[in-house]
C-alpha cells in the first residue's frame, strides 16, 4: 500500500492493514447500514444515516471526529451524534476495516443538563378542555395516563385492552410487545364503540401542536410520557417502578425527569407515608 490516500472505491474493495489515514466514504456507510441485525426499526435505520451522511469525507480519526462533532450546531443532540459514531467505529474496528478505534481517544460531547417540558395534570385538564373531540379527549387522557409512545398509541386495538386488569398491550421500541397501563374512563369508554384511535403517529403529532399553538402549552408528545413519569414519582412510586410502567430500558431517564421534585413535594409523600407529624 503506497503513501497516497486510498481511494473510496477501493476501500470497500479491501480491508485496511495500515495505520496509513483514510477517510470514511459512502461505500463503508451503506455496508454499515447493510450490516444492522434484523428486525431493527426503520426510524433506527434512519438515525444512522441522519446521524453518519455528512461524516463521509472526514477522516477516520480522533481529529476527524473531533472536527465533525465541533462543525455540529445541535447543541446536546451531539451526544446522539457522538453514540451513533460509537456504534459505527466498533463495527468498522471489529471487521477490520481500521486498525484501531479513533472513539477510545474522543470524550463525549458536554451537553447542559435541563429538565424539558412534562405536562402536569393541571395543563392536562387545560389541554381537555380545548380538544374538539371525545377522540382527542380519549387520546389526549391515553397518552397521560399509560405513558405510553406516540407511535405505540396509534397502533393500539381494542382487543389489547384487559381492563380487569387495568392493562394494555402496546408494540414498542425494537419491535417488542409490553404492557402498559390502559387510562382511565373516556379511554375505555371510546374503546368500547371504536377498534382504534383512528390516528397515525403524525396524525397524533398534528393534534398536538394545534393544541399547544391554542393552548401556549408545550405538548409535544414526549411531554405526556414525561409528564406520566414525573407524576407517578410525586404520587409516591419509586423510580424502578415508573421504569417498568413506562417501558424505559434503564432508569436514567426516570431519575432525571425526577429531579423536578421539589422539597414540598417529597415532605408531601412524607406525611403520607408516615402521617402527618413530622
């Protein structure tokens, strides 16, 4: 191998055996894409190539990384950025395509800690009060009380509903079946006469963000999953179990949603738990 650069063509042609620098193509990312496990969702396949196009032309390198993640103007989201080059690294250095993994040298990018909008069950009401429909009333309640996805919520049926039990069975992240809290009556009263919400995840979507423009209330959809959590914690659930609820594959979200938690709220859960005297 000479001392000039490697063309992309020939990269997808042989595997690399040197230290020499070569710079990720369009060739590596469809073999990547090509190479995911089976069953991965499409909305997965699609961050990776949100996430991965505009690397191609960089060098695969700490430097290169660096640069690519410091000419990235999305602020925190450069921490997916950062996870999905991750993914990609391990692979490439797995199959010998580089020699070593740049990533073991790249600190993840910083990113300012907030806590986002969850919807409270004072705006919830609010937000009642100004759906058009018994639909969007029974959706709106749904998405609060199960803390349920978007995308799971418009897949529902009626006959995923045990409401002996108080349960649902929705279709989840990575193609998985789970339960969920069912909601409370206006669900269950919709999904006596109708199989669905007759709503695609967009169409969910739509509702929302005429509900906040009417409303001034941030509801975007993750807000009501937010919101399911935060007021499951301040009801005096414990983080683990709001995790199991609400489907989160670890309980680092949860702990972060709970830091709105204010000192009245946990001496409110005190007193409950222990009486009144403090």
């Amino acid at each position: 191998m000479g001392s000039n650069p490697i063309s992309s063509t020939s990269l997808i042609a042989k595997k690399f055996t040197s230290s020499q620098v070569q710079k990720f193509t369009t060739e590596l990312l469809e073999k990547f894409i090509s190479s995911r496990p089976e069953g991965l969702s499409k909305r997965t396949i699609e961050f990776y190539q949100y996430t991965l196009t505009n690397f191609v032309g960089y060098p695969m390198t700490p430097d290169g990384v660096g640069s690519y993640l410091k000419s990235l103007t999305c602020r925190n989201a450069k921490l997916r950025f950062y996870q999905s080059l991750k993914i990609l690294f391990r692979w490439l250095h797995r199959n010998a395509y580089i020699p070593e993994n740049p990533m073991e040298k790249v600190s993840p990018p910083k990113i300012q800690k907030k806590l986002l909008p969850a919807i409270t069950e004072e705006q919830l009401q609010v937000l009642l009060e100004y759906c058009q429909n018994d639909r969007d009333i029974a959706m709106i309640s749904f998405l609060w009380h199960s803390g349920v996805r978007v995308s799971e919520a418009a897949r529902v049926r009626a006959k995923d509903f045990n409401w002996h039990e108080g349960t649902v069975i929705v279709l989840g992240k990575g193609n998985r079946f789970r339960k969920a809290l069912a909601g409370n009556g206006m669900v269950r009263q919709w999904f006596s006469e109708h199989d669905s919400f007759e709503l695609t995840a967009e169409g969910i979507q739509t509702i929302l963000k005429i509900l906040s423009r009417e409303t001034g209330i941030h509801c975007n959809p993750h807000a009501f999953r937010r919101g399911f959590a935060v007021h499951q914690v301040k009801s005096g659930l414990s983080t683990r179990v709001v995790q199991a609820l609400g489907g989160w594959e670890t309980i680092a979200m949860v702990e972060r949603y709970s830091k709105s938690l204010t000192f009245d709220d946990a001496l409110q859960l005190y007193k409950q738990v222990n009486g009144s005297a403090v």
